[in-house]
C-alpha cells in the first residue's frame, strides 16, 4: 500500500489526511508541536475567556490518520524523504506540505515594552484580554481584518479601542466599502485610522506609540503581525511569499511533494503571491486527494470573507492598487448601496472583464454575496445583465451597471 506522509496537522493537514483515508490511503501526520492545537474557531475569541476552558479539539482528532508523530519539526523535504531537525528522515511515496504560516516579527522599537502584545499565539490573545480590561486607552494596529475583530471584541465588552492600520493583507478595502467600515466601527466605539507605529514609548511600560511623526497615548498596545508561509526546504525555488509554489493540482515543484494551506503558495494566482491559508479545508482535501493518485484542480482566483462589526466583507480577486503595481489597464467602479452596502468591482479598461470584486452587507443579509463575479470570467456586462430577476447579487449587479455607463469599450 502506498504512504503518504503530511507535514502539519492543522485545518490543512487534517483535511489531507482525511482525504487519504476515505482513498485507502495510509497517511502520517508530523508535527512540531506536543499535542495538535484547537482549529481557528478564532483566536480574538480568547480575549475574555480567561481562565476558561477551551472546549475546541483539534481538527486532527476528528481526521482518520492512520498515525501521527508529534515533537517532530521537518525542515526539509528531499529526494522523497522528510527531513526533520533532530536529524530523522522519514520516507513516503508522496508528501503533502501543510505546516501552515508564520506571524511576520514586527519593527516597531520598544514593541515588547510592558503593556504591549504582539498577538501571535492564543496565549498572546490572553494575556492582552486579561491586560486590556483595566486599561483606559487601547490602541491596536498592524493588519486591518484582524484588527477590526479584536477591536470588536473589546468594544462588546465596553471598550473604545483606536485602531491604527498598516496594511490590510487580503487587500485594501474601496472607498465606498472603507465608509461601511468606519462607520460600523464608529457606531460601536471604535475609532478607525491609517498608520504605522515605528516606536513604542514609555518608561517602565508603554505610554504612547510614535506613528507618521505624531505621538498617539495609550496604556495597552496590540500588535497585529502579517502572516507569512512557514518556509520548508525543498529542491525548487520558494514561491514570491516563501512558501511552496505549487500549480492548480497543488503539486510542488519536486516529484511526489504537494502542500496546502497556509505555506502553499498557488503560482498564477489572482492576487498574485496568494497562498492558500483561507481555503485550509478545501486545499488540504485536494493535496490529500491527489497524494492518493487523483487528479484535482483548484481555480486559480482566491476568494475570502470575514463577518466582523455585524457584517459580511468579501473578496475575490486582488484589488486595483495591486493589478495597477502589476501594470494591468484596469479601472474601479463602486458605490455604497445603503448605510451597510457596498461593492467595489476592478475591471479590464479594454475588455470588460472583472478581475476582483468586493462586497460588504448585513452579516445576516440572505444575498449571495460576490455570486458568479467569483468565477473570474465574468464581465461588466454578464454581472450587470446575466441574472435577470435575480436579487441575490443585486449589489453586484447594480455596480457592474453603474461601470458599464462610464466605461468606454461598451
Ligand atoms: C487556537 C487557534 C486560533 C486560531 N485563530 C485564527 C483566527 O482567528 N483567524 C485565522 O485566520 N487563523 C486562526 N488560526 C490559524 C488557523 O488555524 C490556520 O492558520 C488556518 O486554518 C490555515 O490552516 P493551515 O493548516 O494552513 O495551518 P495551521 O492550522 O496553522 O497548521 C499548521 C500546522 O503545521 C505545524 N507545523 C508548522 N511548522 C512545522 C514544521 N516545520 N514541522 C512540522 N509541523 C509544523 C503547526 O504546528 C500546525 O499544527 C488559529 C489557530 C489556532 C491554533
């Protein structure tokens, strides 16, 4: 019978193994840690459950692997063998890569001051719930969607946290959407700007943070890091990101080798340089199926959402700013339909075609949010015009109307 040998047994690596199983297929899981960790129900939910117990358990229970080997960090993998740190080497007839992603250490001088937190871990959510209850002004920043959910837990529990934002990983939102946004976390009591903290200030413990040249006072800091792949060394160049570059069938560049999740990064993917850490259960099946002889593909656009501040934030495709740093002719349209409503659609200049596109409404709106924009075939025209009386994607449809009256090839 053949082996498979997955790397990680995270929402990624479970899902593999899993996959494996229900082929007939012996798979082990290797991992770095003790003991597999709970599954992302989500880290800003810890901030108050201090003391608590976890009742999550980790995907990997729930998986049929037919083994696992815990302790055990790889750091390679070569010639059909997994190389781990302490010197094993483990052989397989394929491997599936799964080992997730990093957080991106942060620049900021001072940032391990007193008072300021650097959430990469659970723990690290716990301590800042437990630090945050008795401070007056909470200042979070670093990585917006991430941000925006810890600033909402704190503001459910009476907090009115500022929220400083240096990047926003899975794009940036469009202006009509950033105004659904801001003025969600403005009716909630938190405050939403842009900037980048370069210092942490204070004494004993923070104070007050340095951003763009102006001093912002606060007793409790949240760092919010970048994720980044978690870089295995294979026999092929790393992706763009550092994480494995795998093709549609998230086949690696090295004979017999797959990865999925966070530290696989899909070549010619829409954004670019996208990795696969918001499909961990959908990749992680597909890297499993094939270790086992099939023949799946996954689409080359990456899609995401997030339901924070009472709505639903989606996204398909990469944003302008990104397609124009590509050199792409595009243009955007968007509008915001009501106070929680808006849509943003990047479309070709010549040819119509959408490339990404964003929705954001009510998180209990019953409408299909992107609907077939997500299938990156469509254009202003099909989205404005293909789903005659449907009200599912009028959002969607709607703006593809507004686009095609400025645009000019129609
Ligand atoms: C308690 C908890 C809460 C989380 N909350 C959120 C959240 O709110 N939002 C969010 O986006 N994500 C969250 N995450 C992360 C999220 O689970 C995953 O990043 C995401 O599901 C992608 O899955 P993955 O399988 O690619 O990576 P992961 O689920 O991170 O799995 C990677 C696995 O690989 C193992 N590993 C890493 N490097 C090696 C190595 N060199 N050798 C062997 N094993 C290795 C890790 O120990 C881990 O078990 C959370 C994770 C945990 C544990």
């Amino acid at each position: 019978m053949s082996r498979v040998l997955v790397v990680g047994g995270g929402t990624a690596g479970a899902a593999a193994a899993e996959e494996c199983a229900k082929q007939g297929i012996d798979a082990t899981v290797i991992d770095r840690l003790d003991e597999p960790e709970p599954p992302w129900t989500s880290w800003p939910d810890l901030m108050g459950l201090e003391g608590q117990s976890r009742t999550v358990s980790s995907p990997l229970h729930q998986a049929r692997a037919s083994a696992s080997i815990f302790g055990t960090e790889v750091v390679a993998v070569h010639n059909g063998e997994v190389v781990a740190s302490n010197g094993s080497r483990f052989r397989a007839d394929s491997v599936v890569i799964a080992a997730g992603s990093s957080f991106e250490p942060p620049t900021a001088q001072g940032i391990r001051k007193h008072g300021s937190f650097v959430l990469d871990s659970a723990a690290r959510y716990e301590e800042f719930g437990s630090a945050s209850a008795s401070a007056d002004r909470i200042l979070i920043c670093g990585e917006g969607a991430r941000g925006l959910q810890v600033a909402e837990r704190l503001a459910a529990r009476g907090a009115r946290p500022s929220l400083m934002v240096s990047c926003w990983q899975r794009g940036r939102p469009s202006p009509p959407v950033l105004g659904v946004v801001s003025d969600a976390a403005r009716a909630r009591g938190i405050s939403l700007g842009q900037g980048r903290v370069s210092r942490v200030v204070g004494l004993a413990r923070t104070e007050a943070v340095i951003a763009g040249g102006d001093v912002v006072p606060c007793d409790a800091l949240a760092f919010i890091p970048r994720r980044v792949p978690v870089a295995i060394r294979l026999a092929a160049p790393p992706g763009r990101s550092g994480g494995v570059l795998v093709d549609r069938y998230l086949r690696a560049r090295a004979p017999g080798v797959f990865a999925a999740g966070g530290c696989a990064e899909l070549d010619g993917s829409l954004p670019p340089r996208a990795t696969l850490v918001d499909e961990p259960r959908l990749s992680g099946r597909t890297a499993g199926a094939n270790s086992a002889g099939r023949n799946i593909t996954i689409g080359s656009v990456r899609s995401w959402s997030l339901s924070v501040l009472g709505l639903r934030w989606s996204r398909t495709g990469p944003d302008a700013p990104t397609c124009e740093s590509l050199g792409m002719d595009v243009r955007e349209v968007g509008r915001r339909w009501s106070g929680c409503s808006a849509c943003s659609l990047v479309y070709e200049r010549g040819t119509g075609r959408v490339i990404g596109a964003e929705v954001i409404e009510p998180a209990d709106s019953p409408s299909g949010g992107l609907g077939s924009s997500a299938s990156g075939s469509a254009t202003l025209r099909s989205l404005a015009y293909g789903h005659h009386g449907s009200s599912d994607i009028s959002a969607v449809s709607d703006t593809a109307r507004l686009g095609l009256t400025s645009w000019s090839g129609c």
